[in-house]
C-alpha cells in the first residue's frame, strides 16, 4: 500500500481547505470544541479507510486461494518459511498465511495449512494474553477423556448422529459457505455478552443445533466456526454463566434473575359474573416491577387461560374466550385472535419499555363466546420462560420471577341483550344550524337468548355546551326506516338534557299495558338510529353528543339482562367552529402520508403494532385523535400500500441509489418523506440488510452472502469492487460529518 500515506494527507489537505472556505467562526469556544471533535472524527473515518483498504487486500488473496482450493486444485505443503516474509505484526488478524506459515506459539491463523505444524488452535487467544478470539498455531497433541467441569471448554464440532469428541479442528472442503448463526452480533466483548443472552440456533450443512442449558449455570452455545475462510461448520462451546456476571442459565440462554418480578396488582378486578356473548371482559390486571439496574423491555409474553369445573381446574378450551387483548392503562397496545394452544396464547412484538425502580401493569381483556361451556375463567401470567424480557443498556436475557393470578370469571348462559355502537356510528363533524333530522348516533341490539325480547323505552341524554333549547324534535327510527317515536329534550333542573321514546299505555281490561316498540327475535339484531333537529338560533362554537351512559336507558319487558353500556356517539359541532388542530391529509385517508399539528405539537401517521396504521385525525371539536386502519397490503412510512404501487398523491418517495437488490454494491434507499435514509449495513459478518425499493415503497431483507460481508455489501470476487464498496462507505460517513459542521456553523 505504497499509495495510502499520499491518499491520506489529500484527503485531508482538501477536507481543510473547505473548512477555511466556510470561515469557522473562533471567537465561540463551545463551538470550535464541537468541531475538535468532529475532525477527531474525521481523522477516524479517513484512518479507517486506509486500514479497510489493507484488510481488503489481504482478504482477497484469501478469496483467491479459496476459490482455487474449491475448485479442486491440490495445493502442495509447503516448507516452513522464514519469519522475515511476514509483513504485518505478530498477532495481527492476518500474520499468518499459507504463503507465510508460523510456527508453534504465533498467531493469528486462520487454517491448519496456516502453520508449520499443521494445527490452528481455535479461540486461544488467553493463553498468550491476547484476545480471546485469536487463533494460535500449537503442536498438535493427543486427545484425552473430555473433562466434564471446564470453565470453557474447546470448542468441538457440532454432532450429527454420532457427536465427536476431538477438540481438533475437521478439515472438510465445502462447495459453499452454508454455515449461519441467529444470534451472531460481531466479535468484541459487548457482542459476545450479547450472545450469551440470546438463544439462537446455528445451522451448518448437517443441520441445526439450538443453544441449551445443561444445568442451572452451564450454556452450550452454537456457533459458526470463527476462520474467515471456513465458516461451513457449527462449533460449540459451554459456559459457566455465573462466572461470566450471569446468576443462571435459562432456555438456552445466561439470565440475570432479581431485575424484573410479577405479581397481581392490588386493583385487579375481584370475582365477578358475566353472561356468554360479553365483550372484553377484564380477566387479570398483572404488575411488572424492575429494580434499580437499568431499564427493561419486554418483547413478548405468554397469557394462560384456565377453566374451573367441579373444583377442579384444566386448561380452557378454544371456544372458551376469544380476542384477548392487552392494554397498559386506557391504550391498547395488543392483540391477538389465533385459538389458543393449549390453553395459552402468547403476544409478540410488545417493546414495551419498563423504567428501572417503578412498577407498571398491564390488563388483560377476553371476549366470551357464545357457545362456550365452562363454568368459571381465570387466568395468569407466569414469570420464567413465559416472559421475554432484555435489559436495554446490558442487551442481557431478564428473567423475570413470580405469578400473576388472577381471581375467576362466572361464566351465567341464562342470556341477556347485547348494546353496541353501530360500525356506521356518524364520525365527528360540523352541522350548520337550522339542519332537520341530523344522525347523531346509531346503535344496535343483539338479542343473545332462545326467545324473543320486545323493547318497551329507549332513553337518551344530551351532552356537551349545547343546550336542550338548541334542538327541536328528537327522532328514533329502526334501520329500516320505521319511526318509533319523537320526543323533546327535558330542560327542568332534575333531568336536563333527557329524553326517551315509548309507546303511551293501553288498557287492558282495566289494566295499563305499554305496547312495546319494537321486537327482536332470537339470536337477530337490530339497528336504532336518533336523528336531531338544530334550530337556526342556536349558535356557532357549540358541541354536543348523545349518550346512554347507563343500562336503565333501556327498557325490556321481559326483564333479561342488558351488557354494552355505556354507549356514546361522537361529538359534533354546530356551525362554523374555528379548529385550533390542522390535518394534512384532511381525515382519514389511510393511503397518505399526513399529520396534524395541535397547539405546536405535530403528530405523524405511523405503522403500528405490524401491518395496523395509526391515523391521526382533527374531531370537530378541533381535538386530535387518531385511529387504527388494517393495512390489507401492508404499512409502511406511515401510510397503507396501495395494490398498485405508489404513486405522487401518497406523499412518500422511494430512491434506491444501487438501483434495487444488488448485494454486491454498497448503497442507500431515501423514502418516507424523502427524509429519511437507510444504508446498506453488514448485521454480521456473513449477512447483509439490503434496502431496497418495491412497488415505488420502501423495503428490506436480510440476505446471506456467499463470501461474508464487508463494509455494507457482500465480498465481490474481484478486489476491485470491494475497494469500491468499501471507499464508497468511508465517504458517506465523511460526507455526514462535513454536514455536521455546516449546520454547526449554520451554513
């Protein structure tokens, strides 16, 4: 590398003289601090590329000789040659090679054919006060009885039907490199803490091997063999996770145990009774408490379900409860519909984030089925193996201890009326005052039992800053037009702002009999909707809902059980009102990227919880909210896919700069609102995440490279494009620290 000193001082002769050019400003001293460092790190990045490009060299003699050793062609054992051929230092990375063996003692190596001897030892890097990971050429020793009780014992390849029981390394030439390690991070030591945490599975060409406990502190954890030439088989090694600052090992994973605990909350709902057919039922509120380490996040968590007959309990049958869904506080933040599995269902994808010395709670609500036959519920969250928790600032496994057991639910089938708010409810909006016969709210009645219910009065109240002498008639009708009756607003002091419908009395030999006003067969619905008319005097700026809060809204001749309660319609305003909240996209329009901005607060539509968007929208009343939408083809960039591909009118862009899935070429996708960017990354050294466009959005996958991966792209086979990749990414990270200083100096 003749060249890499010049290359050096030109980039950064051409790099200060555009500093002089903008005219840093000295008089500031906290400002030339930040620009001390940023030229630190300048200095880094040109410093990285000169070793990026000597590591690029050697790695592609190494590519080189490998693909001729596959091709089949024999490769003579050479004598020993002298020290003096090594050009790099003694325990570089690269000093030992085929071309330039080492003896016993050196390192490091990356193949027996690495040494004069003719055995690499793997990971030994201790033994001669190096890093653990570097490999050392040892003479070769005979094998004796495998000790049972080492700290870490060598690493021994991974059995097939018949594991071996030799520490030496199996020389196998292998078409391609087939070899891949779920929780592989890297190589230093807070990559290798990270590993431990993490139960992964390495799968080679002879299978796959999931890491294990053997015990209560021991782990054997798989992993790839660590040569950059031959990564084609799995390797193991078992640990003492209490001798690494673990206290034990759980599901193939090193835990800390004490920094997460769960219990029952103390306002977990108490025994109850609820009728088949009942929606989101509140089961079980658990508390998660973490202590003073560090924050936690849970990933996901098991939720099991018992039923309780004759005194004895078993697990609950999938007809027993269905939809059961999480929620931290009034927000809910999952959900699942799957059947459960034995008995259990488990919600994934949670990131939901605990803050070190607090405690938080989660509430878990079911709906019961109509054709369940269990007598009692109940249900518990169990700490162990059920939760899947890390610590943030560790990326360590949290195990988490103790039980949530929650108090049953008495299921009574004697049957009931099931009130709900229609799907067609009239959203928020504006009315003009003086408008007639205005849908307010809309409402339906399940009727849940063997026979038929007739509804004898159906009452509503008026909410809001309107007042009852703002409206005239108050109609109600069934979805089929039929008028049941019209009514005004009370307005005496007792009960204002109430009104009902019913039929007046008729006599029956002497005696009073109130007609019903209308019928629900068995297992049928019906619609009610209440329209208002809006007297032209009543004014811009007023709101106003219409509410049942309460089962006595409605009454029943039969007297069976009503459930639903409370139902409230959406606020509406009368008139012009003047919004204070303004939304981009002008509602809910799932197809397009929007925000709404309150009181100087901006909030952006986003993907939630997998394929759901969360869309933010202004209520008449000029409040923000927002609403979940199922995104059929998928979220992304806070908008739903369109089945057509994107288009100008969705507000988001996609640009690939390596024009879609090249692997072997380093490059960026700009998408969302154009601000965004993503690069092409190595997430170990032989997968990479390209970024890519499809269908005009954004989009990524994980992608095993053939070679390994290096500096964002697969190893090309030719040097020449890997020095392109690779001077590619040290100036991208040039370019965004110059921009780093141009917005220091704000230019």
């Amino acid at each position: 590398m003749r060249h890499s000193k010049p290359l050096f001082l030109i980039l950064f002769l051409a790099f200060f003289s555009f500093l002089f050019n903008l005219g840093v400003p000295t008089s500031k001293a906290e400002v030339a601090a930040e620009m001390q460092e940023l030229t630190a790190q300048l200095k880094e990045e040109v410093l990285l590329l000169q070793e990026q490009i000597l590591i690029l060299q050697e790695r592609i003699g190494q590519i080189q000789l490998q693909l001729s050793a596959f091709s089949g062609e024999e490769t003579a054992v050479e004598e020993e040659v002298v020290a003096d051929c090594h050009a790099l230092p003694l325990w570089d990375w690269h000093y030992c090679a085929t071309d330039c063996k080492c003896k016993a003692g050196q390192g490091d190596c990356d193949s027996n054919t690495h040494c004069t001897t003719g055995y690499c030892a793997l990971d030994v890097g201790v033994k001669y006060g190096q890093d653990r990971w570097i490999d050392v050429c040892e003479e070769k020793v005979a094998t004796t009885a495998k000790v049972t009780t080492p700290k870490v014992t060598t690493p021994t390849i991974a059995p097939t039907t018949s594991p071996a029981t030799t520490s030496e390394k199996t020389e196998e030439k292998v078409v391609a490199t087939t070899c891949s390690d779920t929780d592989w991070f890297g190589n230093n030591n807070k990559d290798f803490q990270k590993r431990l945490t993490v139960k992964g599975t390495c799968t080679d060409a002879k299978g796959a091997y999931q890491d294990t406990c053997l015990n209560d502190t021991a782990l054997r954890e798989y992993y790839c063999a660590a040569s950059w030439q031959n990564t084609q088989s799995c390797i193991y090694m078992d640990y003492y996770c209490d001798a690494l600052g673990f206290n034990s090992c759980k599901n193939g994973a090193c835990v800390k145990e004490g920094n997460l605990s769960v219990s029952l909350a103390e306002d977990s709902p108490a025994t109850k009774t609820v009728f088949v057919g009942a929606r989101s039922v509140e089961f079980l509120k658990a508390k998660f408490t973490v202590n003073h380490e560090e924050n936690i996040k849970i990933d996901s968590l098991k939720v099991c379900v018992f039923r309780k007959e004759d005194g004895k309990s078993s697990s609950a049958w999938s007809s027993d409860v269905s939809n059961l869904k999480l929620y931290f506080g009034n927000s809910q933040i999952s959900s699942t519909q799957a059947a459960l599995v034995n008995g259990c269902a488990v919600f994934t994808g949670l990131n939901w984030v605990l803050q070190k010395s607090t405690s938080d709670a989660l509430t878990v609500k079911a709906d019961i089925p109509i054709g369940t036959s269990a007598p009692q519920l109940y249900m518990q969250i169990n700490g162990g193996a059920d939760i899947e928790a890390i610590g943030i600032a560790s990326g360590a496994a949290v195990y988490a201890a103790g039980l949530a057991l929650g108090n049953p639910v008495v299921i009574s089938s004697t049957g009931y009326l099931s009130v709900a708010l229609s799907s067609d409810n009239p959203e928020s909006s504006t009315v003009k005052a003086g408008t007639n016969d205005f849908s307010a709210l809309k409402f339906t009645l399940t009727n849940l039992t063997e026979k038929t219910i007739s509804v004898e009065k159906i009452s509503v109240k008026l909410e809001g800053k309107a007042q009852p002498n703002d409206f005239g008639n108050i109609y109600w009708r069934l979805s089929d037009g039929t008028l049941l009756g019209a009514a005004y607003f009370s307005q005496t002091a007792s009960v204002d702002g109430f009104t009902s419908v019913s039929n007046p009395p008729a006599y029956e030999a002497g005696k009073a009999v109130i007609p019903p006003l209308f019928e629900i067969p068995s297992l049928a619905t019906k619609k009610v909707i209440v329209s208002v008319d809006i007297k032209p005097e009543a004014g811009d700026g007023k709101t106003f809902q219409l509410t049942m809060p309460q089962e006595l809204y409605l009454t029943l001749s039969d007297g069976y059980s009503v459930v639903g309660f409370p139902i409230e319609g959406n606020i509406m305003a009368i008139g012009g009102v003047t919004a204070s909240c303004f939304d981009s996209d002008k509602g809910i329009n799932e197809y397009v990227y929007g925000a709404i901005t309150k009181d100087g607060v901006t909030n952006y539509d986003a993907c939630f919880l997998g394929d759901n968007l969360k869309e933010w929208v202004c209520t008449a009343a000029g409040e923000k909210t927002y609403k979940l939408v199922e995104c059929e083809y998928g979220c992304v960039d806070g908008v739903c896919k369109q089945a057509v591909g994107n288009d100008e009118s969705t507000g988001v862009v996609c640009n690939d700069s390596d024009g879609g899935k090249d692997y072997e070429t380093y490059g960026k996708v700009t998408h969302g609102d154009g601000a965004v960017t993503d690069y092409d990354q190595c997430e170990s050294e032989i997968t990479l995440k390209e970024n890519y466009c499809q269908n005009g959005y954004y989009a990524s996958e994980t992608y095993e490279c053939p070679q390994g991966c290096l500096n964002g792209a697969c190893v090309a086979k030719t040097g020449l494009k890997n020095v392109e990749n690779s001077l590619a990414s040290v100036s991208e990270a040039i370019s965004r620290l110059i921009e780093n200083f141009k917005k220091l100096i704000g230019q």
